[in-house]
C-alpha cells in the first residue's frame, strides 16, 4: 500500500475517531475516538510535512 493510501485510510479512521467521540456514552470511549483522531490528523500532517520537504 503506497504512503498515500495509507493516509486515506488514516483519514477514515480519524472520522470513525470523531464519530466514536461524538456518540460516546463514557468516558473511555470518548477518549479512545479522540485519539484516534488525534492519531489520524497526526499520521497524514507527517505525511504532509515528508512529502513537500518541510
């Protein structure tokens, strides 16, 4: 899988993240879909930062 792809795939996963945080009915959920998008926006700036030589 090329380094773009995986970073669509991150994108999603943060939006599952968002969602999960959104809809959480505790506290360990709603910690869990945030760093999983925390995860997610982290993978693709660093993808971002690698690919345009900043």
């Amino acid at each position: 899988m090329t380094s773009w792809g995986l970073g669509i795939v991150m994108a999603l996963i943060a939006l599952v993240g968002l969602v999960l945080a959104a809809g959480a009915a505790d506290a360990t959920m709603e910690w869990v879909g945030l760093l999983l998008t925390l995860f997610g926006i982290g993978y693709n700036y660093g993808l971002i930062v690698k690919n345009t030589g900043h």
